[in-house]
C-alpha cells in the first residue's frame, strides 16, 4: 500500500508533539526524542496500515513511541544525557506554576513520569497504560499515587518557600 504523503504529513504535524513528548518524557533528552519521532512516524509510513478511526491510529502512534523509547533505552547507542535544566529553559510556559509543575514532574523517576505522562497528557486509563508498559494495572495506580504524593510533597515545598 501506497501512503499518501499529504496525508502523512498531515498525522505528522497533529501528533508530532505528542510523540516527542512521550520521548522527551522518557529519556529527558531532545535528540532521543527527535529520533523516537523520526522511527514511529518512518513505520507509520512503512507500515500500510489501514486505521478505523482517528482514536485507533493515535493509540497505535502512542503504542509505537512507547515501544519504540524502549528499545531504544536497550540499546548500547543511548547517547550521554544532557542536563535537564538546558532544555527546560528552551521551553515557554505561560506561568511559573507551569514551568514548576514541569520541573518537578521531570524530576520523578522514569517509572513515574511515563504513567504520569500518559495518564495526564495523554488521557489514557490505567488499563490501556498497563497494557502500553506491560505492567499490571495495579502497578500502574501505585505509580501514579506514589507519583502525586512525591509532586505534592515537591510542589508544597516549593511554593512555600514563595
């Protein structure tokens, strides 16, 4: 099958900041990031698929960026990471909250922001996170509770030193 590139380009300009979140997310890192956009979006095109729906074809781009971070954290060519606070300056958020929240998400440990991230940003429920990870659903709640009382605590602190 033959994919339309006006239509390629299309579900890559809606959803390329989606991916790249997942991406950024995982590794805290742009050029991980770009590259896990560059894979999902290059086996979209190879892939032929015909999609039910506009729902289907974003959680299977989201399957793909999720499977896709993971292997390439297995990989010996994950490249040094840069410091966090060098991309999060690049960013703009519209308040400070916004930028604190942000900060201090990225700060959980992978485990944690990955079930955030999917579950906030991208509305996804525990069981469809469960089953993207391949984790149980109940490891998948933990992970957001611990997630909320480490942001909470974080967040308390830092907003009462203001």
């Amino acid at each position: 099958m033959v994919i339309d590139m006006d239509l390629l380009e299309a579900v890559y300009e809606k959803y390329k900041d989606n991916i790249f979140a997942i991406g950024f997310n995982y590794f805290r890192n742009t050029i991980e990031a770009d590259d896990v956009v560059q894979e999902t979006f290059l086996k979209l095109a190879r892939s032929g698929k015909d999609f039910e729906s506009e729902e289907h074809l974003r959680n299977w781009l989201i399957r793909v960026a999720v499977n896709e971070c993971r292997r390439v954290s297995l990989s010996s060519w994950v490249k040094k990471k840069a410091p966090l606070e060098e991309y999060t300056g690049q960013i703009e958020f519209e308040t400070r909250e916004e930028s604190r929240v942000f900060a201090a998400v990225m700060n959980l440990p992978k485990k944690y922001r990955q079930v955030v991230h999917l579950f906030y940003f991208e509305d996804y429920p525990t069981a469809e996170i469960a089953d993207m990870l391949g984790i149980s659903r109940t490891a998948v709640t933990t992970r957001l509770q611990r997630s909320r009382e480490r942001l909470k605590k974080e967040l308390m602190e830092v907003w009462e030193d203001d």
